[in-house]
C-alpha cells in the first residue's frame, strides 16, 4: 500500500505514500487559506491541529497495516485523519466569522462551540491512535502535546464555563459512540469518517439535550429542531434495535411485527412528544401546514415524488438487467450509479432557487426514510429486508465492506449539509454575497456535478493519472470545467446570487476540492462537500 521513502527512525510511524502526501498537501491548502481569510488565535489552533493531525495519520495507517486498531475499519483506504480532523474546526471559524458580520452574538459564540468539540475530538481520536502503538512515537508524541497544550491553552482563556462543559460533554457522547458503533458496524468506517460521522452525531445530541432543558424560542426555529430530533432518534433508534437483536432472531415474523411496534411507540410516544416541547405545538399538524402552505411547494413535492418513482425505475430496471445476465455477479457500472448522482441534482436544484426552507425539511425527511429503510435491510425485516438486500446489492462498491450500504446516504448527507449547517439569522442582511452566495450548492457543485463529471469521462476518456492513484487527470480537468459552467448557469438561473467579481476564489475553492476528490480515499459523498462549503464561506 505504501513505499518506504526513508529509514525507519524512532518514534516514525507508517511509511510515506505519495498519494498521501499529495492529499495532505490539498488539506493544508485549505487551513492556510482559512487562516489568511480569519487570522484570529482559532485560525491559528486549526493549523496547530491540522500539523499534529498530519504526524499521527501515519500512526493510525500503521495500525490499520498491521490489524493493530481496536476496531475492525475500512481496509480499502487511509486512515484519513488529517482531512477529517480540520472540518468541524474549519466550519466552525467560518460560521463564526459570518455570524459576527451579521451581528449575531449568539451564533458567533456557536461557532466558537463547533470549532472547540471538533478539536476536542480530534485530539481525542489522536491520543487513541499514540496510546496504542508500539513503540510509543516518542516524536509524534511530543507534535500532538504542544498542539494539543496551546489548543486548550488558548480555548480555555476562549470559553465561559458553560461553553466547556458543552465541549466536554460532546467529547463524552463521541467516546460512547465510538465504543458502541464501531464494535456494532465492523468495516464501515475508517478513523477519519468515524471522527466526521460520530463527532457530528454527538455534537447534534448534545445540542438537543442542551435545548431540550432551555427552550428559547430565539435561538432555534421549528426547522431546527426538526432535524436535530429526527437524527438523534434515528441514531438511538438503530442503537436500541441493534442491542436487541443480539439476543433474538431479527429475520422471523414474530421479531419484523415487534421491530414495526417498537418503531411506532418510539415515534409515537418518544420523538413527537420531544419535537413537541421544543416547537410547543403539534408536530404533525405544523409538518402538515408547513408543506403545503403555498402553491409552489405543492409543486415542488409533486415534482419530487416523480423524480423518487424514476429513481425506483432505475433500481428495477438494473435488477431485471442481472436477472436475465448470464453472470449473477453483475455489478452496475460507475456509470450507472451516477444515473442517481443527475437524479438528486435535478430535485436540489429546484428547491434552492425556490424554496429552501421546504429543501430543508424535506431532506431531512428523505434522511430518516433511508436510515429506517436501511435498518430493515440490515435486520432483515420482513416484508421488505430480503427484497432491500437483493435490490441495492447490484449498486454495492468497495466502500461498502461492513454490514452497512451507506453511499446513498452519504450521497444525501453531502447534498443537504450546505442547506443544514448554515445558521439562516447569519445569511441575511448581505451577510452571503460574492462566492457566500454559492454556499447553499456546494453539494450540488462538489458532488452532483465535479465527482459525477470526474468519474464519468476519468473512466471513459482518462489515460494520464494522478500519480498513485487510479484518478484521472482528464476527469479532474473536466470536472473543474463543468463545475464552472454549473456556476454560470446558477447566475443565470438565480437571480438571488451576486458574486461581486470574486471569480478568482471561486475557481481557486472549486480546483482544491477537484484536486482533494483525486486524491483522497475518503467518501468523497461527503467530505467533498463540506470543504466546498467551508472554502465558499470564507
């Protein structure tokens, strides 16, 4: 997997591999221009972290070589720790920077508490890796302290005491979830997606007890709360049915009937009664009203329902494919699954020029569709388990190595999270023009156009590759190229969006991310967005 480039000294951890370096490289590209853009003292701990975070990558890539991890993780990749480390400190400085323009102490602060949990948690993660290799890295070791001693150093003369409390209650969620899910899901993670994944999770759980004990009505809106409750009750949700089903056949009638009971009780008596003390009235009415409040969302959710039936055409139709093909492992090809990619772009597209607020809820409601969905696959709950398993098997790539499929969801995840993660009371007031206004279609930028338009001609057309990698460099030139025609078009379409001539950084934001999806062995589904976003917001 890697080639040594020098002599093993003390302290040194995994060989160097050149696609790597070349992908560490692009990373520290992004923190520095965040850096230049902020300068601030939190600018500076990101960097802090993104150096030792390049140090113990290495130690994490060891253990993976070696079978050395306490967790079984994804083998087909890196550890990837250095691109996961910096989003959620990233994310947070630019948050924080735009709130602070708009005027909004509240969110300027939240910022603040989304750049301390991520670093939090990145040390956290950075520690596990050193305290169980050997011999202990005795240099790294020495990087990761003075990073993390001048991270808390400077957070500590940053932060009231409630705000630490708040980080060190995240941190205590994110070590629970990482006991229990990465011992339940075996291979459907590598360090770096479990640190994004479950670091987002226990951030958002925390942020929902935290507002469950102080509702305010300032400082939230029902949308969300919405989100917040319907993702931390899907995740507990999972967690319960998964204990369960230790101790009991989950594939039988008598656990499916129990499984369907269980599930509306939850629902019933547990997530509405929470939404309904955070938004003080009836969920299901103001969903009802809400959606169907003006014509064009009528529209909007017909226009979606036809797009959904054409998606669960082309599922059908490539299974009735294998079905009549001579070989019964019959995959579909790249290009097929990218079918799914111009389908998504199509039903986002429409939303952010029309209607986000609906955008919002409905991928939020789209979001608890395919984990429930994806909970009756893996259980195998009757009636539809065994057809799910059948059905998505065809659409399975090397990422999907554990018990999990989760590329569709991480397709919806890097579409949505440039609409989630943005406060609305930080977007108003001008506070999102020149490339902010391009923040909302980072998903469709980086994912639904740059990585389809990459995959589809690298495959096809590529013949000179990245070195170390089996990327093309004609599938990135191509996506850079398409991507910027997309944001012509979005000009042309939208006449909410004014870039003010910053030309230079959006094309600079779209070629790192273009040149980050070459490299990177990460989901790209994922990752490739939220650097999109946090280049746009900057």
């Amino acid at each position: 997997m890697t080639r040594e480039c020098a002599p093993p000294t003390p302290g040194s951890g995994a060989p160097l591999s050149g696609s790597v370096l070349a992908e560490a490289a692009v990373v520290f590209v992004v923190v520095l221009s965040i850096h230049a853009a902020v300068w601030d003292r939190y600018s500076w701990c990101a960097v802090a972290l993104a150096v030792q975070a390049f140090y113990v990558q290495y130690k994490w890539d060891r253990l993976l070589q070696q079978g050395s991890a306490v967790f079984q993780f994804r083998m087909s990749a890196n550890s990837g720790l250095l691109p996961a480390s910096v989003v959620m400190p990233l994310l947070g400085l630019v948050m924080k920077e735009r709130c602070q323009a708009a005027g909004n102490p509240y969110f300027e602060r939240f910022g603040i508490v989304v750049a301390a949990t991520g670093m939090a948690v990145a040390l956290f993660s950075s520690v596990l890796a050193l305290g169980i290799t050997r011999p202990v890295p005795t240099n790294t070791c020495i990087v990761s302290g003075l990073a993390g001693g001048v991270i808390i150093y400077i957070m500590k003369h940053s932060l009231s005491v409630g705000e630490v409390i708040e980080v060190l209650e995240a941190l205590l969620i994110f070590v629970y979830l990482n006991m229990i899910l990465l011992y339940l899901l075996p291979r459907c993670f590598t360090p770096g997606e479990a640190l994004l994944v479950l670091g987002g999770i226990s951030f958002m759980l925390n942020q929902l007890i935290k507002r469950s004990l102080t509702v305010v009505e300032s400082q939230g809106d029902p949308l969300d709360f919405f989100l917040l409750v319907v993702v931390v009750g899907m995740v507990l949700m999972g967690i319960f049915f998964s204990t369960l089903f230790v101790f009991m056949d989950s594939g039988t009638w008598a656990s499916s009937i129990f499984f369907h009971l269980m599930t509306c009780v939850l629902g019933l008596g547990v997530v509405l009664p929470w939404l309904h003390r955070l938004i003080r009235r009836n969920p299901l009415l103001w969903l009802f009203q809400f959606l169907f409040q003006t014509e064009t969302r009528v529209y909007l959710l017909a226009y979606w329902c036809l797009l959904a039936t054409v998606a669960c055409l082309v599922v059908l139709y490539q299974n009735a494919k294998r079905s009549s093909s001579e070989s019964k492992k019959h995959q579909a090809p790249t290009i097929t699954r990218k079918y799914f990619h111009f389908i998504v772009v199509a039903t986002y597209i429409p939303g952010i020029i029309l209607d986000q607020p609906l955008l919002y809820v409905a991928a939020t409601v789209c979001l608890a569709v395919f984990i429930f969905l994806e909970y009756v696959r893996y259980f195998r709950i009757r009636p539809l388990g065994h057809t799910l398993r059948s059905l998505l098997s065809l659409f399975l790539d090397e990422r999907d190595g554990g018990p999990l499929i989760l590329t569709h969801i991480y397709l919806l995840l890097g579409m949505s999270l440039p609409i989630w993660l943005v406060p609305r009371p930080c977007t108003q007031k001008g506070s999102l023009g020149g490339a902010r206004a391009l923040v909302p279609y980072a998903g469709v930028l980086a994912v639904g156009v740059g990585d389809t338009v990459a995959s589809i001609f690298g495959s096809t057309m590529g013949e000179i590759r990245w070195p170390g990698t089996k990327k093309t460099f004609e599938g990135t030139m191509t996506s850079i190229f398409a991507q910027i025609i997309s944001v012509a078009l979005i000009l042309i379409f939208d006449s909410g969006v004014d870039l003010n001539y910053s030309y230079a950084w959006i094309l600079g934001s779209i070629s790192t991310v273009s040149l980050l999806e070459a490299y990177t062995t990460q989901i790209d589904n994922l990752l490739l967005p939220l650097y999109l976003l946090i280049l746009l917001m900057a």
